[in-house]
C-alpha cells in the first residue's frame, strides 16, 4: 500500500458520522493487541485552549527528559502533524503500516454499519504509535467533551478541563453546567482535575468530580496566575504560584488566557513526574503551537489567531488590546455551523474586513460573511481565496496599521501558507531520479510510468490547496509543461503535493498567468519566481557567502572536541591558530567552548564565556568574520559584545532567547536541525525522507527566528550531519544540499571529519581527504557555508570546484 492510498483510506472514513462512545475505539486497539497498555496518558479537554495547553504540558515534560507523544486536531497542513512523538510527526511508513493492520477490520465492521470514524480511527493509531515507539508519557487533547469522547479509552494518569462554552450543544447539553459536568469525565483515577474553568462551569466540575485544582488569577485558587502583558512582540512575561512551587518566565503563546494555560500545563505535567522549576520555565517558554495568536510581521502587525467561537475571539481582542496600532484590517473567513454574530460582537471594532473562505466543503460563503460584518466595518469586500483576502489586506494597511486573520484554524492554515510554504528544487539527471521525485510526491504508480521521461529538465515541487494544483496543472499544460498530483483524494483541508516540470521559459509565462488568477495563485506565483531565479533582485549585506561558497573554520578551544580537543585550549595558540586560517584563506572563524560530541558533559555558562571571550576579543580584528558557537543565549550575547559576527546555534533554538540575541545585533543566526547536543548516539529516529523531512523541521525553527526580527538571508540553516542522522542519512543529505535552498535561506554543511566518512572506511584520524571531497559535493550542490577544521584543503577544494562551474 502506498501512502496515498492509506491516506485516501483514513479521510474516507469521514463520511461516517460522529458518534459519543469509546466503544468503536476500544474494538480497534483490541484488534491490533492493545498497544496502548502500559503508557502513561494526559488528558486534556475543554471548549478553548485545550491545544495550546497540551503543547505547553508535552514541551515541560520533554525538558524533564520524558519521551512525550502528543496526539491533537485539528492539522493545519499534514494529517501526520495529529500524531507526535518527542515533537516530530509520525512518519508516512508508520501511517501506512497501521492502516494495513486495521483495514481488514474497519471493513468489516463497516460492513456491519458500524464502522470507525475518522476521529475514532486516528485516536487509535496515535496510542498504536505511542505504544510502538514506547513513549514514557502521552498528551492527549479531547475532541469533544469528555465522557463520550474517542480519548478517554484511556484511563488517564492527570487529566484537565481548560474552559467551558457553549458548543456542540446538540452532543454535550443544552448548558454551560451540562457540558462541564460532561468535560469533567475525564477526570484521573488518582489524582485532582486541573481546571481553569470559572463560575457556573466551575462549580459543576466541581459538583461532578470533587477533587480539583483550580487555576486561575483570584488568590484564592490552587494555582495564581499573574500573567505580566508582553515583553516584545512575541512573548510576554508570567508567573505562577502552586501549592510549593513558582516559576517565572515568558510565553511564546501570547494572551491572558494562554497564562492561565500555562498555569494548567504546569500543574499536570508535576502530576506526571517530578519536574524543576527551571525545567517548567524553559518548557513553557520552548512551547510554540501555530496559529494561536501567532505574530507573523511588525509593519504592519500582523496576527494569525484560529479563534472559532465567541469566547475565544474576546481573548484575541483582550490580546491585541496591547499592542498599539492604528487600523485594524480584519480578515475573516468560518465554518457555516459557527456563531457568526457573536463572534463578530466579540472581536475588536474593524476599520475594513475582508471576508473569504477556505477552501472547503464547511466553509461559510463569504458573502454570509460580509453581510454579518457590514454592521461592524463601512469598507467590507470579499474576495475567493484566502490567501488572495490577506494579500488584499496587507496591500491596503500602512505600516502602523493591523491586519487580523480569524475565524477558524483552516483559514489561518491558508494564510500562514505565506510564510511556511517551500518550493523544492530536484535534482533530475535520469529516468530513475525522476521515478524518485514523483513517488515521493505519492504521485500514482500509473502518473509515475507516464510522467518520468518528462521530468529531465527544471523540476519542483511544492504543497498547495486542491483548487490551486488543479489551476496550476491547467496552466502548465497549456504552455507544454507538465504537472503531477498526488494521488489524494478531495478532502476539504488537506494540502496535495504538486511537481512542476517545465523549461525556464515555460515557467516564467507560467508565473505571469498565474499572476492574474484567483485563489492566492498569485502569491505562489511570486514563491516560483524567488526559487527559480527568475527577474528577481537580490539585495547584499556584505556577507563572504553571497557571492561565494564561504569556508568556515573551526576553533576550537576545549579540551574534549572530538577532533581537536585541547590544541588551542591556551590563548595564544587559539589566536595562532586563528591567523593560519586566515592566511590560508578562511572567511568565517568558528569559535566553540563546548564540545557537543556523544557523551559531552555541559560546560557551565561563565566557564564557556571565559573560554571563548578572550579569544573573540583578540581574533576580531582579523580580516575574516567570527562565529561564536553555542547553545547559550547569554554565552552569545557576550561573545557578540566580544566583537563576534555571527551566531551558531547547534541546538536549533533550544534556548528561546536566542533568536532575540541574534535580532537585537542584527548579526547572521546559523540554526541546525538538531534532535540532541550533545548527540546521542544510542537515539533512533525514523525519517520518510531524510532531507524533506529535515525541510519540514527547519521551516518552524527558520519562521521563528524571523518572527524575532531576522531577514531569511540573515538565517543560515544548518541540517545537522550526525544530530540524528545515520551516517547513510548523512551523505543523502549532502547529496542533496541543493534542495535546503527550499527554505529561503542560507544554507552551511558541517561535514568535517564526522563519523559518516566510516561508509568510505575512513577511521577518525585518517578523513581529511573524505572532508575535502564532502566539501567538493557541498560546493557543487550550491552550499553557501562548508565549516571544516582543514582550511587550506578545504578552501582549494572549494575554488576548483567554482572554476569548474563557471567554466
């Protein structure tokens, strides 16, 4: 079976209805042998925030040194992102195998008219998954209510109520106090119910279960939350009080009410295991979830926020209440079953709307929209995509205005498009390259024998919404291209693979035809053009790798490095060292305090500042830039002040100050895609596609550096040879460097001397040669950095390698 076709199997099951019971969900997991027995579950409910909140508890638990998995809804782009374990999404080989080993049986029952649903059938393989890959810990976030919910299968080890609105009323009752005494049904056997609900909602969790812990502001509750409004753009400052415990720190998730889920997510993860009050600070801090109040730009502002119903559009209004700006731009797109006029009571007073809908089955028709929002705006339009609705708005809004995308989490999945989208550049030389290309992009056994022998020249391949790849597939043709599709079926928020293929010429009308459609085509469009090369501008900084492939040099001055521990360990040989490189050509010097080989111990903060600031201080003024390579936000920032350059940030963004380091200095951030730092060598993690999946990984690491204040070309992405990787995943990632340029950013491979060259029988003291000729494949394969201990070596490899090229 192939992926597509076991994903066309699970979305078929939507056309059964939902139902209350676990009984369904149950019979699954007896079939497979309960995989699910023996993890230990949280489960989170609640009409609002339940999401954030079940991010926020599996990130604290993650920095406590647990095994998380954490199961959510809806997906804002994969279906795979429901189902995580350790913060990455199961992979498409498992999805497969699971819905192999359950077909047999939903058939039958099926048969029976009792078949599965959806939610049931996805519930079950995220415990499958959780069970399989024997987390310690699992985060469950409840799909609707409590008692009757698919989830609580489980029998859950803490358990939470977020909030209480009025919502599916027609399931849960008729009144507030109904649905929080169905909510408080998920409460643990052993332990209180967390709950940040209040006053009617309240006392009927209470009346239902008893024993709870109540979260909330009052300073009568078990867990005081004092939420301290925002330090920039986007974090904001809190502190929490429990019973013996206090924790002040920051929230990449603004709003009051995110306070309060943070207060809730500390409290179940100490249910869970013991956990420090650092550990609850950086993970609370580490716990970012998309399109929650999601800060994409500062001139204008502009604010992604999947707020669906009345109560959760007060708390975007409350938030954005503290931000200063002049007209607020709203654009609004809904599921017809929603609340429209209450929600538009709710929301701040718009001073233009423009009123859209995603692009499925759901969605309110826009003009419904519009006529809800002419009492609240004078200037109100609608347009048919929404991504062509914010293109709109963010064209009419001054620097000092405001633009609101809400309403429901698809239409932020559409928008946030803008800036999470890739186009990927492949690498076509064959007949077999090709075949790989289009059975990646789960093109159809059939589509795959057709198309190959046309993908020989210029091929991408991007993600986009059903009606555009169907736009997209039309216009190619017409000029004598080609397109590919994946082999989904229609499912309302699922975004399809499309390969592009095409001459230069081809795709340069295509990107002019394109440009004058509806349907956010456009803005593809101007993604085409930037990855293509085609009549685009580039701007310059001065940086060594814009016009060259930059060598990097690495000094290291600790005694335990893996290649070079304690040679440049004193001052003065560092800095001899430093002017060797230089001479022999370096354009970057990499200065590191702290080994991040297996089985490293962390050096403490002041002993890594002493290491490398002396160092800094002495080689800055050498003609070649400096890098200060750390994981320490406050190690950084004195190198920076040392003279330093350049950030390299091996944990990719571990330590959430980081990014606003390297913001406040407007100073180049190199972020790896690292699973430890140190390495664990004894880690395994299973990849679909090493170098698609690492792509996937770094768009969120790369978007959060940019939300801090860092252009893309300021962002160099790193994809971690040897963090995670085997050694055959490594070299499949330098094969295929040339793909990373997907991301808009620079892109460094740090290669030297590592444990991959065993593949060539290369042993630690004898890869040089290997070095230079990774180095070689980098520079061909269009890396913009190659960071090397060999700068003489590795910098002729690199020229001879540009001399070829541009003979």
């Amino acid at each position: 079976m192939e992926f597509h076709d076991a994903a066309n199997f699970l979305f078929d099951l939507r056309r059964f209805r939902p139902k209350p019971g676990t009984e369904s969900t149950a019979d699954l997991l007896a079939d497979l042998d309960d995989p699910h027995e023996g993890v230990d579950y949280v489960q989170v409910a609640g009409s609002n925030g339940k999401g954030s909140t079940a991010r926020m508890t599996e990130s604290v638990l993650r920095r406590a040194g647990l095994t998380v998995g954490l199961y959510t809804s809806p997906h804002l782009d994969d279906v795979r992102e429901r189902i995580r374990v350790d913060g990455r999404p199961i992979t498409e080989a498992a999805l497969v195998e699971f819905v192999e080993r359950v077909r047999p049986h939903v058939v039958e029952r099926a048969a029976e008219g009792e078949a599965p649903t959806f939610f049931e059938t996805m519930t079950a393989m995220a415990l499958w998954e959780f069970g399989r890959r024997d987390v310690d810990v699992a985060v469950l976030e409840v799909g609707i209510g409590g008692r009757y919910d698919a989830t609580s299968v489980v029998d859950p080890v803490a358990s939470a109520v977020t909030s209480v609105t009025l919502e599916h009323t027609g399931i849960l009752g008729d009144s507030i106090e109904e649905i929080a005494r169905d909510k408080a049904h998920v409460a643990p056997a052993g332990a209180p119910l967390v709950t940040a609900a209040t006053g009617n909602a309240l006392a009927a969790v209470e009346e239902q279960v008893g024993d709870t812990l109540v979260v909330g502001e009052d300073g009568e509750n078990d867990v005081q939350v004092r939420y301290q409004g925002r330090t920039d753009g986007t974090e904001a400052a809190v502190s929490l009080d429990g019973p013996d415990w206090s924790v002040e720190t920051r929230l990449a998730l603004l709003g009051e009410y995110q306070a309060r889920n943070a207060g809730v997510a500390a409290a179940l993860a100490r249910q869970v295991t013991s956990v420090s009050e650092a550990e609850l600070a950086r993970g609370l801090r580490n716990a970012h979830w998309p399109g929650r109040f999601e800060v994409m730009g500062s001139e204008p502002l502009v604010v992604l926020d999947g707020a669906h119903n009345p109560g959760a559009c007060e708390e975007v209004a409350t938030t954005l209440s503290e931000f200063e700006y002049d007209d607020l731009h709203l654009v609004i797109g809904a599921m017809h079953e929603k609340d429209h006029r209450g929600m538009a009571e709710a929301l701040p007073h718009p001073d233009r709307v423009v009123a859209t809908q995603p692009d499925l089955d759901r969605a309110e028709d826009r003009a419904v929209l519009a006529t809800v929002y002419e009492r609240r705006a004078d200037d109100v339009t609608t347009r048919a995509s929404v991504a062509g609705a914010l293109e709109r708005a963010l064209a009419e809004a001054g620097p000092a205005d405001c633009v609101l995308v809400t309403g429901s989490l698809f239409t932020v999945a559409e928008a946030r498009e803008r800036w999470t989208r890739t186009v990927v550049p492949k690498r076509v030389r064959d007949l077999s390259d090709a075949r790989e290309v289009l059975e990646g992009s789960h093109v159809t056994g059939p589509g795959v024998w057709r198309m190959r022998g046309k993908a020989v020249h210029r091929v991408v391949r991007t993600r986009v919404q059903r009606r555009q790849a169907q736009y997209l597939k039309e216009e190619l043709l017409s000029l004598g291209g080609e397109c590919a599709t994946a082999g989904l079926n229609e499912q309302d928020e699922e975004r399809i693979d499309v390969v592009l293929m095409g001459t230069l010429a081809q795709f340069k009308r295509l990107i002019e035809k394109l440009e004058e459609q509806p349907y956010g085509l456009p803005v593809v469009a101007s993604e085409l053009r930037g990855r293509l090369g085609i009549g685009v501008e580039t701007s310059s900084r001065g940086y060594p790798w814009e016009d060259h492939t930059a060598v990097m040099g690495i000094l290291n001055v600790t005694p335990d490095s893996f290649h070079d521990g304690g040679r440049y360990e004193a001052l003065e040989d560092a800095v001899a060292r430093a002017e060797r490189m230089v001479e022999d050509g370096v354009d970057v010097i990499d200065v590191g305090g702290e080994s991040t080989r297996p089985g490293a111990e962390p050096v403490p903060t002041d002993e890594e500042i002493d290491r490398v600031v002396p160092v800094i201080e002495r080689i800055a003024g050498l003609d070649a830039m400096v890098s200060i390579d750390t994981r320490k936000a406050s190690v950084a920032r004195a190198a920076l002040e040392a003279g330093a350059d350049v950030i390299n940030d091996v944990s990719g963004l571990e330590d959430p100050g980081m990014r606003f380091v390297a913001a406040e200095h407007d100073v180049p951030l190199v972020v790896m895609h690292s699973l430890d730092a140190p390495v664990d060598p004894g880690r395994e993690v299973e990849y679909d596609d090493v170098v698609e999946d690492v792509i996937r990984d770094l768009e969120e690491r790369v978007l959060l550096a940019e939300k801090a204040g860092l252009d893309r070309e300021q962002i160099v992405v790193d994809p971690g040879l040897g963090f995670g990787k085997t050694r055959t995943e490594s070299f499949e990632l330098l094969g295929r460097a040339d793909e990373l340029q997907a991301l808009g950013c620079p892109v460094l491979i740090g290669h030297s001397h590592k444990s991959m060259f065993e593949r060539v029988e290369r042993d630690a003291g004898n890869r040089t040669a290997a070095t230079v000729a990774g180095t070689t494949i980098a520079t061909e394969r269009g890396a913009d950095v190659v960071r090397v201990h060999d700068v003489a070596e590795n910098v002729a490899a690199v020229r001879a390698a540009e001399i070829a090229d541009d003979g």
